[in-house]
C-alpha cells in the first residue's frame, strides 16, 4: 500500500484510501458486493480522475469506478485493485433556467439532484431510489418515475465532460464527438469515466402518487389488463408493480406517479387501475418530486443487498407470458418480479440514435433472488420468462457476459459499441470485470 502511496502524484494526497485508513470499511463496497481493494481515490476534478488512471496503471492495478455503488453487478469495486469514488464529484448548476439546461456531476446522488432543481420548478427523472449516483444511469438508461412523460434519462442528456482511459479529457457533445456521445449515452462504462452531465430537465411541480394492491389470478389476466392500461394511459402516467405471492396465487403492489400537478389529470390517469381486477388498497395524494427520490434514502454501502438480478422486455404481454410472470412469482423457490412501464416518451428516439436500442418495447421485467441460493434460483425462476422477453437493460443486470450483452445492445448497436469501446479504451482498462454468468 506504500507503493500506492509513494507512486500517486501530490495532487493526490490526502484522497488516496488504504486498509489502514478509518475511511476505508465505509467505501470498500458497493451496495451488493463486499470489495477488498488496494485502495480507493477521492478524486476531486478530471485532473484528479486522469492522475488517478496513471497512478492504478504505473502500479499495474485494476480500475473500477463508482459514481453511487448501487449497481448490481458490483462493479463499482473489486479485489486488489483501485476504486476511483466519484463522490466528491457531486455539483448541480442550473446552466439555462428557460431550457431547462443544468449541468450534473457524475458523483451527485439523486435525491441530492432533485433537491438542487426543484426550487427551480425543474426535475430529471432518475431512476426510484434517492441514494443511486448519477454516473450509473446517466450512461446506461434511466427508468425512472417519470419515464413515460420524460424519456430514459439519457435521452435528455446533452453534452457529457468525459476522462478517457489514456487520461485524455474531452467534451461529448453532437459537435465535437458525436460517436463518444452516442456511446456514453447508454454504454458508457466500457468508453470513459464521466465526470458531468449536461441534461435538458422538465418543467415539473408537484405529482399524483398513488399505491394500489391488487389480486392476480392464475392466468395472470390482471397483468395484461394492467399493461393494456399502462400502454394506452397518456404519458403523464408511470407504473412499476411488485409481484409477491399469495398462497397458489399473486399480488401485485402497483406504484403509479402521474407528472402533473392537475388534480383532475391525475384522477383521470389513475382511474383505469382501478378496473384491472381485484383492487383491495388504494391510496393517493399529491406528493413532490423530492419525495420520491427522498435524502431520507441516502445511505452508505456495506454490501447490505446481495442479490442476483437479470431482465428483459415485453412488447405488450400475451396470455402466455402472462402465465410465465405468475408460476416465476408462485414456484416453490420463488423469484421477486417487478414490472415497470415503458413507452410513452420511450418511444421517441429511434432505436439507433443512442446506444439504447430498445424503442418499441411495452414493458421491463425485473428478476431478483437473495443469498443462499440466489444464483440457482434465479436461473430456474428466469426459465419461466426468458421464452417471452426481448432485450435487456445494462443496469438491471447482476451477471453480464457475452449473452446478455448482446441482448441489451443488440445487432448492429452491439457491434458500434465494441467498436467504439475498442477506440477510446484500446486496452480495456475500464472494462468491468463482472461475476460470471448465471448457471444453465
């Protein structure tokens, strides 16, 4: 660790960590794995980012990144090696108010971001959970509760301020390198380390937010009248539901957030829910924004949800696939399913102008079981989904491999993207080195 030390640059003091530090057990880990590295860096700026690159290469050293360490796959820390935590990083500039143009730095929380616009009357939608960084999901997507209305997050992303893998500086921008901003829109991981965001936010002020339960039959009919719903509600309506079971059949825990702070537009948008089936609960109100992605959510990572995560995606849902989402919710070693809606806004963009090829797609199931027997089970329960699903999302993955690369960036995508990886990080220094695929 003294050779660490000894080889960083003075710009470095005092931000590099080693096991030795009382820093060091708070930013090991990730929010699902357990991380042993040689030492972790605080950086403070891209000069700090770039001298951070050349001290892990001078001393032969893997690189993860982190902006928040909620990523599934863990690869926000790794063993023996350097763990570059974007935290420091954590800036919100409202650049043009009339735009609605602010510049995010990659370390920035989410909650912190929705706290820093909404005096503005701005807000980005980000994901469900105010602790996630702003790094992860503005290179790989975004689902957030605004998706229908607003888009994935980086389809308002603008301009990014990148550090190459050779310490190089630059500015993303449709200007001056669109093909590094088509790629750090969507697979950015493999490309550079982010440092800032320039994102068009939407005018928002307060939103609908209702909780809703609702019985699933066997054959999943509720389900499909759920996605019929979500499909054909104006863009103002989100929904994400929970599978859990219920005896030899489901509930589901529906969320809905409607953008707009007309009572009668939300009531209007909420309304079909309510003829899906069986709905037992029902509550809602008019929330913030700041609400949803609370700083009541931010907290440190310890490795505190281990769990093993894939997805995929449905183009609306048939009777069969309907069928699939109740046995994998109701098998004996049953898999937490969730299901978010799409569409809307995230069919604007064609399936080639970001790395996101996914336009057409209804609906994003999410699978996820826990430790002991996480990744078997997983893998039986996703046997019941995989025949139904088309494509995959980079950040709901706990395993990529080759396979699940090429179903989230699929085709002609898949092969820009090596392709770019392969001419701004030749060598595969920020190449993540995930877990190895799921059994079977």
């Amino acid at each position: 660790m003294k050779d660490i030390l000894r080889a960083a640059p003075a710009r470095l003091a005092g931000r590099i960590v080693t096991p030795d530090d009382k820093r060091y057990p708070h930013l090991r880990s990730t929010y699902t794995t357990v991380g042993r590295p040689a030492a972790v860096v605080l950086p403070e700026s891209a000069d700090d980012i770039a001298a951070a690159l050349r001290t892990a290469q001078e001393a032969g050293l893997r690189v993860a990144v982190r902006s928040g360490g909620h990523g599934l796959a863990g690869t926000g820390t790794n063993d023996d090696g350097l763990v570059i935590d974007l935290s420091a990083l954590h800036r919100v500039d409202v650049i043009d108010r009339g735009a609605g143009l602010v510049r995010v730095e990659a370390g920035a929380r989410w909650a912190g971001v929705a706290q820093a616009l909404a005096p503005h009357g701005l807000a980005i939608s980000s994901g469900d959970h105010g602790n996630v960084g702003v790094g992860g999901i503005a290179t790989g997507g975004g689902v957030g509760w605004l998706v229908r209305r607003y888009g994935l997050t980086i389809d308002r992303v603008r301009a990014v301020e990148v550090v190459l893998a050779d310490g190089t500086v630059v500015r993303a921008d449709p200007q001056t390198d669109p093909d590094l901003l088509w790629v750090m829109r969507g697979a950015g991981a493999g490309a550079g380390i982010a440092v800032a965001f320039e994102i068009e936010a939407m005018e928002l002020g307060a939103v609908g937010y209702a909780h809703l339960v609702a019985a699933v039959d066997p054959a999943g009919e509720t389900l499909r009248r759920w996605a019929d719903v979500a499909t054909r509600a104006p863009r103002e309506l989100s929904t994400a539901v929970m599978l859990a079971p219920q005896g030899a059949t489901a509930a589901a825990f529906i969320t809905a957030v409607v953008a707009s702070d007309d009572e009668g537009t939300v009531q209007r948008a909420l309304a079909p829910l309510l003829d899906i089936g069986e709905v037992a609960v029902q509550q809602a109100r008019m929330v913030h924004y700041t609400d949803l992605v609370s700083t009541a959510h931010l907290h440190g990572n310890a490795a505190q949800m281990p769990s093993s995560t894939t997805n995929g995606m449905l183009t609306g849902v048939s009777r069969d696939a309907a069928r699939a989402l109740v046995r994998a919710t109701t098998a004996a070693d049953p898999v937490l399913v969730q299901l978010r809606s799409l569409g809307g806004a995230t069919h604007d963009p064609g399936p080639a102008d970001t790395a996101f090829a996914h336009r057409h797609q209804d609906v994003l199931v999410v699978a996820s079981a826990f430790p002991p027997h996480d990744r078997a089970r997983l893998a039986a329960g996703w046997a019941h989904l995989a025949p139904h699903v088309d494509g995959a999302y980079v950040n709901f993955e706990s395993s990529p491999g080759r396979a699940t690369f090429r179903r989230t960036y699929p085709g002609m995508t898949g092969d820009r993207v090596l392709d770019l990886w392969k001419r701004y990080d030749p060598e595969g220094v920020l190449r993540p080195r995930p877990r190895p695929p799921l059994p079977g």
